[in-house]
C-alpha cells in the first residue's frame, strides 16, 4: 500500500523525474479525466428529466461510465497496434478491475455509509430492501455473468462474444421499456448546481445544454485518455509495481469517482440507499455487456483484421474468471431483494484482500497471485452456501418472477 500512496504522491508532486518522463502527464492528464467523468455525470443528471423514467437510471448508469469506455477503448486500440507500452494482456485489466471495484466496494459502502447516518435511529431496518423493479438488473446480471465463465472456458475475446453480449444489453434495456412508471425519486433542487441551470433553461436550453456538456466532457476525454494511460503506466515503473496494477485499479477508481458521488449522496439520504445500490448494479451490467463487448470491436477495427481474437494468458483467464464469481456472489445475495450488513462487510473484507494482497503475499511466504486463487474459490463456496440455505428454506429468495405488482416497505 506505501508504494501505492508513494506512486500518486510522485505523480502529484513532481519530486522526481522518470527517464521518459511521461509520467508528468500525470498531473494534468488525471485531473481533467476526472473533471470530464464529472461533467458527463452531470449531464446525466439533467438527462434523466428528459427521457422516460423506465431508461432514466440505465442512460445515468451508461453515461456515468463513459470515461471507462474511453479508457478501455484506448487500451485495446494500442493493444492492436503493439503500440510501446501496450499488449493483449492489459486488455482485461480495466474491466476486470472497474467491474469488481464496484461490487466489492461501491456497493458495500453504500451500506456503510447508511448505516452510519442512521446509527441513531432504532426504528429503521438494519438491511437495504429493495423495490420490485430492481429486480430487472438483478435478472439482467445473470446471463452476462453466466457467459463470463463461458469466456474463460474459450480463452479469447472475439466479435462473437461482442455479438452475444450486445445483444445481453438490448435483453436488459427491453425490460425495463417494459417497466410501469414510477414516482420521481429526486427533485431537480437536488441536482448539482450544472444540472440545475442546464434544466431551468426551457425546453431547447436543456437539449443545447446538456448536449454541450456531452461534447465538452467527450473532447476532454479524448484529448487526456492516452496521456492518462500512459502516465500510469510511467508511475507504476517509477515505483516497481506492474502497469497491469495500476490500469486495473487507479484508472477505474479515477473514471468512476463522479458516479461513487453520485450513489454516495443517494445513501445519505432518508429512503434512497437502494438507488445507490442499483446505480452500481446498472453500472455493472453496463461494463460487463457494452463495455466488454467493445473491446474486440475497437481491437478489430484497429488492427485492420475482422477477425482478430485477444487471446488469454492463464493470469488473463484467473482474473476474467475471479471478476465471474464475484458477480454471481453479488447476484445471489440480492436474490432476496435486500442487502444486509453482513453481506456488505464479506464482499468488502474479499475485495481489500484481493486489493492489497499484490503487495503483502510475498511477504508471508505465498507465490504470486496465491490470494486470487483462494478468491475465486471463497466466492464460490459462498454463492454455493448462498444456494444450499434457499433450497432448505433458510434464505427466502423474494425474487424476481414471484414479486407481484406490490411494493416492498420503503427502507433508507
């Protein structure tokens, strides 16, 4: 962890110069990623007025990552080119990092903080319960993460998978179509100060206002998204610590930090934890489909060859395969439509661990990448109990095609 914290001080200092000194992009590369996954977020924001309620949280989820396509993006275009710095194998670092740093600590947080803000108060649930429509994320999670073990099963990353999970998506965004409407879950008065004035511009203002914070997000992206992915790779030789690391960890934690506001804020307040829950959960959805569909796409069309697979390395495949059983753990303990303290603090206690452990599992005698493999076994011995304790009746699964047109009691 020191040589984490050492790493973006450098960066964030200047107290020393790498030999290429690409790593200085890094100071002004990551704060405009972040300043444009808060502008897109923004916009998101105020776009979630515009459009129906059944796609306002899937287009807030969509846009709130969009700075985690435009990195991925980056990396399997220069993955395809051999471009210096870039191979196959960084390829399933991002998505693999992103997506597991949402289950494993987005949404426990999000409890976290919940419970926190209401530790005074005896009256109210200790878990999360969720409504009858959360129910349409947490059936849309589980053909991606089925396919998911199918990927590792394959070894590669090809246009057919691009095809199938695409297609997973257009499954997830027909239901919630289908969804009924429900009541606002936010006034405009709660928005950031941006999506405030951009909403109160009248009919054409908002189209001109929120298209424009689109546009600007999109040209700081693209301007900074190389730079950024290149100064991290810089930073992680400067200090020892594999660029794999870093592209899997501090780029997803940058782009997505707008959106952990986001859920965060909805956690504070009285009766909108579940949002935060499902803002992660569509976000999930959203990286393992769209996302992990446009790699090939990009890796094809950069490389000038249609059929162009990414291969898997064994270390590949373990974290493909880590980041599989860490989704179906996460769908299993939603299938009872809450979300408890004590499944907040597991998933939590297994994502640190898988965190830290590149640094201390050496120290302690273990081979490399000892710890995700017990990871990957803890998860699905956990998602086996999980399964076992609804079978005998001790776990209710309340879920989804037995949920009615009722509503569950509104839980903070």
């Amino acid at each position: 962890m020191m040589r984490i914290l050492a790493a973006l001080t450098l960066g964030l200092t200047g107290a020393a110069v790498s030999s290429g000194g690409s790593w200085i992009h890094f100071l002004w590369s990551a704060p405009l990623i972040v300043g444009s996954a808060f502008l897109i977020a923004w916009g998101a924001e105020a776009l979630q007025f515009m459009v129906s309620q059944g796609l306002a949280l899937a287009l807030l989820a969509w846009l709130q990552t969009l700075p985690e396509f435009a990195v991925e993006a980056d990396i399997a275009w220069n993955a395809a080119r051999h471009t210096e710095g870039y191979s196959d194998s960084l390829v399933t670092a991002n998505f693999t990092g992103s997506i597991r740093l949402l289950m494993g600590f987005g949404m426990p947080t999000v409890y976290f903080i919940r419970a926190w803000m209401n530790r005074k108060n005896t009256t109210v649930e200790k878990a999360i319960s969720l409504d009858p429509f959360h129910s349409v994320e947490i059936v849309s999670l589980f053909p991606p993460t089925i396919y998911f073990f199918f990927i590792v099963y394959r070894g590669r990353l090809d246009l057919l998978d691009s095809v199938v999970l695409l297609g997973f998506y257009v499954m997830y965004m027909f239901l919630l179509l289908r969804m009924p409407p429900e009541e606002e879950d936010e006034s405009i008065d709660e928005l950031p100060f941006l999506a405030r004035v951009v909403l109160r511009r009248g009919k054409h203002g908002r189209v001109i206002g929120v298209a424009s914070i689109f546009i600007g997000g999109g040209v700081i992206l693209y301007l900074c998204v190389h730079p950024f992915v290149n100064s991290l790779q810089s930073l992680a030789a400067l200090v020892g610590i594999s660029g794999y690391f870093f592209i899997q960890w501090i780029a997803p934690f940058m782009s997505e930090f707008p959106e952990k506001v986001s859920a965060y804020g909805w956690a504070m307040k009285e009766g909108k934890a579940k949002m935060g829950l499902m803002n992660f959960l569509s976000s999930n959805i959203n990286q393992m489909t769209m996302l992990v569909a446009m790699i090939p796409i990009v890796y094809a069309v950069s490389s000038g060859r249609w059929y162009a697979p990414i291969l898997f390395t064994e270390d590949q495949k373990e974290e493909v395969l880590l980041t599989a059983t860490q989704a179906a753990l996460c769908m299993i303990l939603l299938f009872n439509m809450k979300f408890e303290w004590w499944e907040a603090a597991g998933m939590f206690i297994l994502w640190i661990v898988q965190f830290t452990s590149v640094i201390w599992e050496d120290d302690i005698g273990l081979a490399a990448h000892t710890i995700r493999r017990w990871s990957i076994f803890v998860n699905l011995g956990w998602t086996t109990v999980e399964i076992f304790l609804a079978l005998i009746k001790v776990r209710r699964w309340d879920f989804p095609f037995r949920m009615r047109a009722r509503r569950t009691p509104v839980s903070p």
